[in-house]
C-alpha cells in the first residue's frame, strides 16, 4: 500500500466513524420533537442491515487480514451499535405513530428476505455465504430506503435532517472506496466483493432519497 493510499484510507476511517455517531446523533435527537417522514421499519431494517454487513466484513477480515479491513470492521461496528441506538429513541417516542408506509417497508423487506432465504436453500447455499448475507443486507437497507421516498413524498421530509442526508451520502463513500483500496492490497475474497455490491447498491437507494428529499424542501 502507499503512503498516499494509507493517509487516504486513515482519513475516510476517521470521517466515517465521525459520520455514524453524527448521522445517528441528529436523527435521534429530530425525533425528540418530530418524526415526520421518518419510518421506524426502515430504521429498524438498516440497523439489521449494518450488523449483516458487520459480519461480511469479520469474515473477509478473516479470510484476507489488514489494517484497511479492520477499519471496516469497526466503522461497521460502530453504525450498528449507532442505529441501534436511533431504534430505541423513535420507538419510545410516544408522539410516533405507525404508518401504512412503515407496514409497506416491512413487507417489502420481508418479502426480499423470503426471496433471499429460498433462493439459498433451492441453491443449497448456507445462510453465512456471502452472497446469501449480502442480498440478506440489500432486503434490509436499499429496498426499504426506496420505499421510504412513499413516506416522504406523503408526509413530507421534515424529520430527516440535512446532515443525515449530506452524512448518509458521505458515509458510504467511506466505506466503499477504502474497500476498494483493500481489494487492491490487501487481497480480494467474496466477502470483500459482496459487501462491496451491497454497500454500492446502498448508495444508489440513498441517492434517491437525497432527490426525493430535496424535491419535497
């Protein structure tokens, strides 16, 4: 790896885990006075989300050990401990009601899981191989983050805030672009490649949500 690699990879860590506790601190203390155009189904699905992803990335580190992978290790650690977190502040908000659309995400994801989950066992692939955990992990966080644009577009955006949209962008890039730097040095497995798809594909579900909510400002 070179001194520039390193020095980039050290920074994006230290953004990312700056952009978890902040992400997760500014939606839990939103939802203090409002929750509108917050789903605590999709907060739900993305905190089981980031511990699949947590385990995707134990087992690369496993397979293919460096400092990089360590870090996403970490970051990965610390926003499912973050979101965690957030569930239990929006579920205790006595002000919260359960929407139609917090029952459409739940289904939507559910239905992803049982694709997922049959499409495992008719392959005979186990629930910890990779490509199981990663489409377990789209199911949990990019299905629901499109259908979350229903409830901003109905109820409006004002409980996201605008730096869980600039963060949630920005948390991602640090995780993909580090990644991708350690797939480069530090080896490549299917752990490494399937957490890779299923963040990217994260990041396109979030973009639309960014446009949907700057739409509805």
């Amino acid at each position: 790896m070179s001194r520039t690699q390193r020095m980039t990879t050290d920074i994006l860590f230290v953004v990312g885990l700056f952009t978890a506790v902040v992400w997760c601190g500014a939606q839990a203390m939103k939802a203090i006075t409002t929750t509108q155009g917050v789903s605590l189904a999709q907060y739900i699905a993305f905190s089981l989300g980031f511990m699949i992803q947590f385990m995707l990335a134990l087992e690369a580190g496993r397979k293919n050990p460096g400092l990089i992978i360590s870090q996403q290790i970490s970051l990965f650690g610390i926003w499912s401990t973050c979101s965690a977190i957030l569930v239990a502040v929006v579920a205790t908000r006595g002000h919260y009601s359960w929407s139609q659309a917090d029952t459409m995400i739940a289904r939507f994801a559910g239905v992803g899981l049982v694709v997922t989950i049959v499409w495992a066992f008719s392959t005979k692939k186990p629930m910890d191989d990779a490509a199981v955990r990663a489409w377990l992990n789209i199911s949990l966080k990019s299905l629901p983050q499109f259908l979350l644009i229903t409830k901003i577009l109905t109820e409006g955006s004002a409980g996201i805030t605008w730096i869980a949209i600039v963060l949630g962008e920005a948390s991602i890039l640090t995780r993909l672009i580090p990644l991708s730097v350690s797939m480069k040095t530090e080896g490549v497995n299917r752990d490494k490649v399937w957490l890779l798809v299923s963040d990217a594909i994260n990041l396109v579900s979030w973009t639309a949500v960014t446009i949907v909510w700057l739409l509805k400002k």
